[in-house]
C-alpha cells in the first residue's frame, strides 16, 4: 500500500511522472483509483494507492517497465534462493 506521495515517487522513478499535481489529477480522473479514507479519523491520512493499481497503470502506460519490474523480482527471489543454498553448505 502506497501514500499518495510513495505511489508518485515510484512513478517518478520509472520516468513516468514528473509533477505530483499531474499525478493527483489522475486519480481525480480515475486513471489511478486510490483507496479513500474509510472515515474521517482516517482522512488525516489521506488516499492510499495498492500495489496492485499502481503496477495496472505502470503496466497499462508502459508494459516494458512492468516486464522489467516482473524479472527483477524473479530475479532477487532467485538470489534469495542461492544465498540460502549457499549458507546451508
């Protein structure tokens, strides 16, 4: 689960967002859905973005970037794997 603020940063690291009011705007228009406060002792906390929505807009606005995110999370749960082999020798 992302902040507002995390869920741009990502963006914004992938090279697919560069100004948050453009971000904010886009899940005003529903091209992002956020998650919105349940109630307002929650709403200091503002939107949330699940990771699942933000790798559906990534995936949607640049499929290689998704393809990209998908190898190197295979690739560090094969490095996980290799370590444990290696400690257990």
């Amino acid at each position: 689960m992302y902040t507002t603020e995390e869920a741009f940063l990502e963006l914004k690291s992938l090279g697919l967002a560069t100004n948050i009011t453009v971000f904010r705007r886009w899940m005003r228009e529903g091209k992002i859905k956020p998650l919105k406060p349940e109630n307002e002792t929650h709403y200091k906390l503002g939107y949330r973005i699940e990771e699942k929505e933000l790798h559906r807009f990534i995936k949607e606005r640049a499929p290689k970037v998704m393809n990209l995110i998908n190898e190197n999370k295979e690739l560090k749960r094969k490095i996980e794997i290799l370590e444990k082999q290696r400690k257990n020798r």
